[in-house]
C-alpha cells in the first residue's frame, strides 16, 4: 500500500517538472534563433515516517453521591369558593300537553227495582310530595223480587286516603266506614206467606270502620337496605251484636347482593301479626297468626329462584308451631317472550267473621271460625307475552288442606228449617286447579281479558264440597272510540255446585244439585265533553234469576242509567 503511494507521488513531481520546463522553452522567443534542450535525469525516493502507537487507557473515577435529606410544610388554606349553578331549561317535546285533571268527580244514576245510585270522588291535583282523595258511594235497591219478599239491600261507602313522597320513602294510609244492610229473604214462597214475617225480623246488617298505615323505602340502589312496616285496625258488628277486632301488624328487610355474574340477589325477611278478638251471643275468644318468613330471591340471569320459609305460631292455648316451605323457580326459555316456573309452598290462615261475611252476606252471627292450614300446594307453568301486546299464564296446581270451610245451610237462630241462613263446617280436603289468563291491549283503544279456572275437589268427611263450582270464566272487553265514546263488556259463567240444605219434610240435611249460571253486562258512556258524559249499563242481560246461595235468586235484567261530571 505504502509502495503504490511512492510511485503515485514520482510520476505526479516528473509531470510537474515537464510541465514547467515546456512552460519555459514555450515562453522563449522562437524569432531570436537559439535553441536549447535539457534533458535532467535524477532518482526519486519517497519517504514515510514510521507511527507510535500510545498505550494510554482512559479511566472514569467513581464519585459518592448521597442524596440530602428534605423536610418539607405545608399550611393548609381554605379557600372559598361559591358554586353557581345555571338553572335549565327542561327539554319539552313540541306538542307535549299534560291532561287536565279535575279535583272532584260525581256519578248518579237510577234503575229499574226502584235502584238509586250514587259516587262522589275529591282528589288532589298533581303534586310531587303529598296526595289525598275522599270516595263516597251508595247502592240500593227498594223492590222486592216476585215471590220473596224483603229482597232490598243497600250497600254504603266511605274512604279517604292519604300518601306522602319523601327522598327515599313513600307514606301512605287509609281510613274506611262501611253499613250494608239487606234482609234474610231466601225462603221459599209456599212458606213466606205462612209465617207471618215482618220485615225487621229478617234483617241484617253490617257496619264495619278500620284504618291503616305504612311506610316502605324506595332506594333506586337495590343493594340498600330496603324496609317496610304497616299496622291495621279495623270493627266489623252486625245486626245481632256479633262484634270482631282485628289487628294486622307487616314488618319487613330486604337487603340486594351482586352474585352469580353481577346479578343482584335479593335477601329478606318479613313479619307478619294476624290477630282477631270476636264477641257474639254464644262465644269470646281472642286468636291469631304470627309468621317469620325469611327468604333468599337468587338471580342467575335467565334463571330465578326463591328459596324460603314460613314458621307460623297459633297465638291460643294450642300454641301451635307449623313449618312451610316457600320455594320457587323460574327460567326464561325465551327471554321476554315465554318463562317456565315452578313452586312448592303453604300457611295456615285464620277464618274470621269479617272474610265470611264479604264471601257470603247471608251468614249468621254466630258462625264458627278455625284455623285453616295449607298444608302443602304444588303449582307449575309458563307465561310470557306475544308481540307486546298480548299476555298469558297457564298454570296449574294441587294443594292439601286441613279445616277448609264449607257453607251450609243454618236456621239463623230459628228453629223452623228455613234454608235462608248459612253457617260454615270444616273438613280436610284436596283440591287441583287449571288456570288460564290471556289478555291482549291494542294501545289505549281496545281491551280484552280472559280468565277461566277448572277445579276438583275430594273431601275427608262431607259427601260434596258445598258451593265450590267445577269452573269459573271471566271474558271482559272495553272499545273506546275516538275517546267519545266508551264500551265496556263482562261476561261471568259458573259451573254447577253442591248444597248441604235442611230437609223441610225428614229434619235433617240432604244434598241438593244448584245450577251453573251466566251473568251477561254491558256498560255504554257518551262523553259531551271533557266534563260531562251519560252512561247507561245492562245487568244480567241473560234474564236469568240464577242463584249464588240457594234459595237466593238475584235480580233479573237490571237498567241503570245516569251521568257523571267532573269539575
């Protein structure tokens, strides 16, 4: 490498030498006639000095640093600061309107059976924090039926109610005076004109005043603490004396845990005081239920499942303890559309005059109560809804029962055998039923409902369960047109029953078949305007005088027309 340099740098100083010197014999005049040539011959040998290598490694001294040690204060200053908030408009939809309401609200009418009616209504207007309302209501009829005299009623009402929001509660109460008076006439004619009755001897009548209160959290966040707690009085007394005291005692926690997924799970449990002290011409006794039902609502999604139970005391001297089950599941096969559910359960109640006297107004004062047990019911089916605008359950079920009340026919405290009072006997029985419920709403124009029930029954002891029906069938429809006017259809069948009667001839009981029956209503109202409309309602349109309790034929076809207004 060294060796190609050298040559490199000869031929470049010979190059420059010519250069030069041809440079020189070209600047001499050639006009002066002399001439010269130089021929300069000489060796050339290039040179490098030789390098030195220097053995000299750098190093970087390592230096200690240590960190000093900062202590820092800090004096806290409130500042004041003042939050303004803008005021919002509230967003409103372009044509939104609320509808006005009315404070008061009254609707009279008249029929045939010389029938006056009469409903009075006070409500409060819209209010974020209270609400209130007064109803009064009369029914009568003063005609009697062909061939039973003393078949007049007349059914008196008044209630008032009040309800209180609070942030994350709701008040509410309710007070309530009731007389209904109406006339033991279920005898039959051949023995009416016989006996020479005054009206007053078969009278009967009813008053009963309660009241109650409760107050119930409303959290938004189920995982809250949910509580609720209700009390409740009420005096029912009839014509004869017979007097009853009921108290009603609700308590309540639920608490909402997120499991399974996230899904909130609901955790409770609930008290409940049933308890009843009745007077009459034979009997005082005071008696009742308390439950403890704790219970776990377990949400895995599709599925739900209700695991609990119910331990009920008989408050008496039998201090009676029984255990129920309370279990259900359910599954949304498809969601929204069809649910599947199944359930195991069971209670004890305890009769009282009250709930007899509401399920038949012919009873004596003197009738016998008991404790009722359900001692285990199974039930299973589905519901769901089509379309959003039709819903259904199918649901069917059996259930044991131990004391299970039946009516039968009393003297009333007569010694005739008349059929035209009822007392109640007590038995052990099964019984399986098949329910059907179908309803479908088209907007606010068009309601239908359906309900059918089919039952069967077998009893311990008596030869038939009295006046239990093989079948019940509800249809009802409201059409409302143009909000003009207003239709409304109920159509109510019942299968035939079974009475236990006093045998006039032998004195004694005997069984005796009582007809299914049809009962056909229809109800037509004509607005005028907002405030003022006319209705007009048909009654049993069938004109059949079918019989609820035998011996007791109902009105035939009834017209009742009148007008209601608002202002």
């Amino acid at each position: 490498m060294f060796q190609s340099k050298s040559i490199i740098n000869s031929r470049i100083c010979i190059i420059c030498l010519l250069m030069v010197s041809i440079s020189s014999v070209m600047a001499q005049d050639p006009q002066s006639g002399y001439q010269e040539e130089v021929t300069i011959i000489g060796s050339y040998t290039p040179t490098i000095t030789d390098a030195y290598k220097i053995n000299y490694n750098p190093q970087i001294e390592e230096q200690e640093f240590e960190l000093p040690e900062l202590t820092y204060s800090i004096t806290p200053v409130q500042l004041n600061t003042r939050i303004e908030l803008e005021k919002l408009r509230p967003a409103r939809v372009r044509g939104e309107r609320l509808n006005e309401l009315y404070r008061n609200y009254i609707k009279v009418g008249f029929g045939n059976y010389a029938t006056p009616y009469g409903e009075f209504f006070v409500n409060s207007l819209r209010n974020e924090e209270t609400q209130f309302g007064l109803h009064l209501k009369h029914h009568s009829s003063n005609s009697e039926l062909k061939d039973y005299k003393y078949s007049t009623f007349s059914n008196n009402l008044g209630e008032i109610w009040f309800k209180k929001f609070f942030k994350h509660h709701t008040l509410k109460s309710r007070a309530f005076y009731k007389r209904n008076v109406l006339h033991y006439y279920g005898i039959m004619p051949k023995l009416m004109d016989s006996l020479n009755f005054e009206k007053e001897d078969l009278k009967q009548r009813f008053q009963a005043f309660g009241l109650n209160a409760a107050i119930k959290s409303n959290y938004t966040d189920a995982e809250k603490l949910g509580h609720h707690l209700g009390i409740s009085y009420y005096n029912i007394s009839d014509f004869y004396e017979t007097s009853e005291h009921g108290f009603g005692l609700g308590a309540g926690l639920n608490k909402g845990v997120e499991l399974f997924d996230d899904h909130v799970s609901t955790f409770g449990l609930d008290l409940d005081l049933d308890y009843y002290s009745l007077t009459d011409s034979i009997t005082d006794y005071s008696d009742g239920v308390f439950r403890i039902k704790p219970y776990a609502d377990l949400n895995f999604g599709l599925y739900q499942l209700r695991v609990g139970f119910t331990t009920a005391f008989g408050l008496d001297s039998s201090n009676n303890v029984d255990f129920f089950p309370d279990i259900k599941g359910m599954v949304e096969i498809v969601p929204r559309y069809l649910t599947a559910f199944v359930g195991f359960t069971g209670g004890v109640e305890k009769s009282s005059f009250r709930k007899f006297a509401d399920e038949n107004p012919y009873i004596t004062s003197t009738i016998p109560t008991a404790y009722t047990k359900n001692k285990m019911e199974f039930y299973g089916g589905i519901t769901g809804n089509v379309a959003e605008t039709v819903d259904y359950t199918i649901r069917a079920g059996s259930a044991s029962y131990e004391n299970m009340p039946f009516f039968i026919a009393s003297t009333a405290g007569s010694t005739d055998t008349l059929n035209n009072a009822f007392t109640v006997v007590y038995d052990d029985a099964s019984m399986v039923n098949a329910r059907f419920e179908i309803g479908y709403r088209h907007t606010e124009q068009l309601r239908l409902r359906l309900t059918a029930d089919y039952f069967t029954y077998s009893t311990d002891s008596i030869s038939e369960a009295y006046y239990k029906p093989q079948y019940k069938v509800n249809l009802g429809a409201d059409y409302n047109i143009n909000n003009r006017i207003l239709l409304s259809g109920e159509l109510i069948a019942y299968g035939k029953m079974n009475a236990l009667i006093l045998d006039t001839e032998e004195a004694g009981y005997m069984d005796k078949e009582v007809d299914g029956w049809l009962d056909l209503n229809l109800g037509l109202e004509y607005r005028f305007n907002k405030n003022l409309s006319a209705f007009l309602n048909l009654n049993n349109l069938s004109n059949s005088q079918y019989m609820r309790w035998y011996n007791y034929p109902v009105q035939k076809i009834n017209v009742l027309g009148g007008v209601t207004y608002s202002f």
